[in-house]
C-alpha cells in the first residue's frame, strides 16, 4: 500500500559496520575452496579475516573486528564434496559471544542457509555426540519450500517467550518527551469531507504554510474544483484529483496539548476498502465522517451501498474502542439540532452493536469548510444556540491513552516498503506493535527467513535514536536482499519469530450478506497488511452470537448475523498468530464481491494441509 509521506531517506555508504555482518557459511565454504588454491598470507605474525581482510595478531582466534574464527567453523569434506558440511566442535575456536546465543534454524525461500549459533545444537545425541550434517538434518525438517513451517516458528516462539526480558531502553521511563503518540484514523463513506477536514486541521495547526495552501488553491480552482483545495493537501496523485477521491491512505502529523497525532486519512470508496483496511489497521482510535446533508447520510449508512457501517465495524474489528463521531457539513443543514439529533439516534443504535461503548463515543458537530467547531468553540450564533460540547481538537484531547506492549520482543507488521535498487538499500514502514528497536538492533523478517541490522530509524519522519512500540518508523536495513523484504511481511526479534502457515482456524462474525457462506466458498482473506485468497475447508461450528457456545455442529452454510468456528486454507501462506497470544497478528477479514462479509480472530493455527 503506497504511503503519501516522504521518510526522507538519506543513506549514507560509509556508514556500514562490520561488527553486524550476518555470517554465511555457504560463502565460507566457497571462500575455502578458492583458499586452497592460493599462497599463503606473507605477513609475519598476523592472519587476515576472510571476511573483513582485517590483519589480526597471530594469537587470537576470532577477527576483533567482525568476530569471524580464524579456524572456519564449517569445513568441507574429505572426499570434496560442496554439498555436505560439519562442525568444527573445537571450543578454544569458538567466541564466548556465540557460545551464549541459542542456535537458531530458519525458514528460507532457499534452503541452502544454515544459521548456527551453538556448537552443542549441532551435534546429533543419536550419533554419541559426532558431528552430523547439516544439510542431512536440514533435509529431514521437511520445511516448506516457499515460507517454511508454521509449526516450529511457532514452537520456538512459545518456548523462549517466557525468557525474554526486555532492556532499560525499551521502557517508556525513558521516553525524550512527554507527549504520547496517538495513531488517529478518519474513516467515512465517500464524499463526507474526510480529507478535506484533514487538511483543514494541518493547516489550522500550522503544518501546511499559507503559500503551501494558497498553491492548492489556485490548482484546484484551475480544474474547477475550487472545493477540494484541502483535500489536496493529502490527495496528491493526479489520478486522486481528478476523480476526487482518496485512493491510498494519507499520513500526516500534528501535536495537540496532550498527543503527538498521526494521521491516517482512509479512503471511503468501496472499491479502495483493502486499502483503508491496511492503513487503518494501525489506528488507535478513530474518527468516523458523517456527512449531515440530506441524502447523503442516508446514503453512507445504507447497507449494502454505503460504507459508513462497513468502516465502523472494520475499525471496531481493529480492536478500536474509542471513537469520535464527527457530524461534517452542519452548515449545509443551518446547524440544525433535529438533523444532529435524529443521526446521532440512528447511528449510536448501530455503534453499540458493533461493540462501541457509550462512554466511549464523542459526539461533535462541525464544518470543516466553515471552520466550524474545529481547534476552537464555534462562533455562529445557530450552532452555539444549543450546542455546549467539545470541539474536535478537544475531544481528540480526551481520548484514553492507548496500551502499549513494551516488555515484548519487537513485532512490526510491515506496511510498506522504500527500496533503493542502485545502492542495495531498503526500508520498512509501519507501526512497532510491541517492544522496542534502535540502530544496530538484530531483526528478522518473515517469511522470508532472513536476518539482517537496523541502520537507521525515522519516526514521523524525523530521525531517531529509539523507536517504541505505538510509533510509526520507517526502519533502514541492512544485510538483506532488497526483493525479500515486501510489504505484509513482518519484522521481528530473531530469538522469538511469528508463525507462518496457510491454513487457519478463525471465529467470525457474519455481517449483512446476501449469498450465504459455504464450505468451498473463495473469499480475499485480509490480515494486517496482507491480502491473501482463501477457501473455506470447513463449518466447525455455529455459536450462540450471546453466550458463544456451540449452537449446531458441522451447519451447512452460513448467514447474515451468524457466529461460527470456520477452517481456511490460504493460497500461500502469511505471518499469524493466535489472537490470545497477539492480537495484532490474530485480526483477520474476509471480503467477497467487493463487500466485507465477515469479521472475525484467528482462533488456531493449523498444520499445513498436504
């Protein structure tokens, strides 16, 4: 999903630190091979590191600068073959730093990478301690070709979670300033002045200058869409303008007296939904548009036509409890009470069946257009005649502070991704959902299975020492092949991976469809930034929507309004988790016919089906 922000990149070449060079033994086995070939080293009293060409003294046994043995840890066979390889069980050879990691197998799209950290998990007790091989343990993993198995990423996620302690840095006592960070979506159906009220809130704050907002006006008035010079402030591509309407999601920032706010501005068009979808996903708390004109609100909370039910039961789905309703184009209605009154009836009514709480709903008239009910209280005498609430900022003001899972190992969904092909860069964006990272942390992305550095670190494109979790980064990589780091991976703590599999089990909730659900039925399947297609295997079992008991075993389809434990196989498999255990990795949706049909959690990670 593009990202309409400029992360500012700079790289710089001469900044690459040897100490985290991610060691390979397959080209340590090549190296070997060309060795044999050559003379050897003519300097007295020193040796040169295979890897970094350091000279180091004759009397030590690893490189001081990147930690290479000097003696090679895996070594070819006598008979020459390239395709078997042991270990050298020597420990004088073995730095103390590697003695103390834990040995680490991962899933790879090439099963030729093998990442040993322990001499002892290398030895097989089968054989009375001797070395084996790799590759021969390797091959008897079975691990899938494409994204490795689910169930071992699972299985040493869940045996060294307990272990994990996290370091000093990574709590919030340590936080540069006392601002918390508010990840903030607005979300409505098309045409209800979503972006425009966007743009008039950044440029009220002071982030769009006035020679900034005078150029959108004269564009706009250029194409004879005089109103929509606000909205241009976010809706930057030419395709956007022309038609409109918000096509990606928007990110923009602004601080209030209690939050740094991101702003996520959604697109309402149903046909950019999955868009919406992995942009919103990010949010802590919403603001959802209603358009107050007469006919267009009906319009949006229509059903099957509108998307002001589908974008609140999404970001209620998100795990979203705390929203902002805000009534836009008042004006339009001369601030009529009756019109405010009769709206907020009918769509409390529907917020509290999708799980809003009352106390959690803020109710506020506004327009955007008129400047109306924005940053201060209104001023016309009609809306100040009978409204004594809030205005927007205010009530963004007095949202709850978000939970923040800073104990964690670091997890961050990857929303998008900045490559720099020419100098072998790349950058990974999205919002660190649990514990922390800072330059030259060690992280892992899936499902790729490869290990790379953190060089750098921008948040809310400004740069930083330390990100933690809540904050949106775009983190600069190193060590990686830029073609294996894509948008719907997810970046994570090496020790502590996700799952990674295609077969599912979820709990979900049917919202208004037509067609019925059956077993067979190929469905999208979204689960944070990912868009995958899906069949359903099959109907576990239909719930009992209020008590969540089993209502009927193996039903043969389901309908509108109905709960059920239903079985999906993936066309490739994604990164998941239970949602007991996370619950940004265990949200998932399932759309059909441009619709969102369900909402529901992943319940069960399943065996991969053969």
């Amino acid at each position: 999903m593009p990202r309409k922000v400029s992360y500012g990149l700079d790289y710089d070449d001469d900044a690459y630190d040897y100490e985290d060079y991610d060691y390979d033994y397959d080209e340590q086995e090549t190296y070997e091979a060309a060795q044999t070939k050559q003379q050897p080293l003519k300097k007295v009293g020193v040796w040169q590191c295979p890897i970094c060409t350091y000279d180091n003294e004759d009397d030590t046994s690893a490189c001081d600068i990147c930690g290479v043995l000097r003696s090679p840890l895996v070594k070819a066979c006598s008979n020459g073959s390239s395709d078997t390889v042991k270990v050298n069980r020597s420990s004088s050879d073995v730095p103390s730093k590697l003695k103390q990691e834990k040995s680490t197998v991962l899933p790879s799209q090439s099963a030729s990478k093998v990442y040993v950290s322990s001499e002892e998990d290398a030895v097989s007790s089968k054989d009375g301690g001797q070395p084996q091989s790799l590759t021969s343990n390797l091959n008897s993993m079975n691990l899938n070709a494409k994204a490795g198995s689910s169930k071992n990423a699972r299985t040493r996620g869940a045996a060294s979670q307990a272990k994990y302690k996290p370091e000093k840095w990574m709590l919030p006592d340590q936080a540069e300033d006392g601002l918390a960070q508010l990840n903030l979506a607005i979300v409505g159906h098309v045409d209800s002045g979503k972006s425009t009220l966007s743009g008039r809130l950044l440029h009220l704050l002071g982030q769009i200058t006035h020679k900034e907002m005078h150029k959108y006006e004269k564009e706009a008035k250029s194409m004879g869409k005089g109103s929509f010079a606000y909205a241009w402030a976010l809706d930057e591509s030419a395709e956007e303008r022309e038609r409109g309407i918000t096509m990606t999601v928007a990110v923009a920032y602004f601080d209030t007296n209690k939050y740094h706010v991101v702003v996520l501005d959604s697109p309402g068009h149903r046909d950019f939904v999955p868009n919406m979808i992995t942009g919103a996903t990010q949010a802590d708390a919403a603001i959802l548009v209603i358009d107050a004109s007469v006919g267009a609100f009906e319009a949006g909370i229509d059903s099957f036509g509108g998307q002001t039910k589908e974008h609140a039961h999404l970001i209620r789905s998100f795990g979203v409890d705390q929203i902002i309703v805000a009534i836009n184009k008042m004006d339009v209605v001369h601030y009529s009470r009756d019109r405010f009154d009769a709206i907020k009836q009918q769509v409390t009514m529907f917020l509290r069946s999708c799980g809003f709480k009352d106390s959690f709903m803020t109710w506020v008239p506004l327009s955007a257009m008129e400047n109306q009910n924005l940053i201060a209280p209104p001023n016309d005498p009609q809306l100040l005649s009978w409204y004594k609430g809030p205005y927007l900022l205010e009530a963004i003001d007095s949202l709850q502070p978000p939970t923040r899972d800073y104990s964690k190992p670091v997890l961050m969904p990857i929303c998008d991704v900045v490559r720099l092909q020419s100098a072998g860069q790349v950058s990974a964006c999205g919002k660190l959902e649990t514990g922390g990272l800072r330059s030259g942390s060690k992280v892992l992305v899936l499902p790729s299975g490869d290990i790379g550095t953190v060089r750098s670190l921008e948040r809310n494109s400004q740069s930083c020492s330390v990100a933690r979790a809540g904050d949106n980064v775009s983190i600069s990589l190193q060590g990686f092949d830029v073609n294996q780091v894509m948008a719907g991976g997810v970046l994570c703590h090496p020790d502590f991976p996700v799952a990674v599999s295609n077969n599912l089990e979820l709990k979900i909730l049917v919202l208004d469809i037509a067609t019925p659900i059956l077993v067979g039925s190929q469905l999208e399947f979204h689960i944070h930034h990912v868009k995958e297609a899906a069949r359903v295997s099959k109907i576990s079992s239909l719930l009992d929507p209020k008590t969540g008991n089993v209502k009927k075993v193996m039903p043969r389809c389901l309908t509108a309004k109905q709960s059920a434990i239903i079985e999906v196989v993936l066309e490739e498999s994604v990164c998941v988790e239970e949602f007991s255990k996370c619950k940004a990795l265990g949200r998932a949706f399932l759309r059909s016919m441009g619709r969102t049909i369900a909402v529901g959690i992943v319940t069960k990670i399943l065996d991969q089906p053969e």
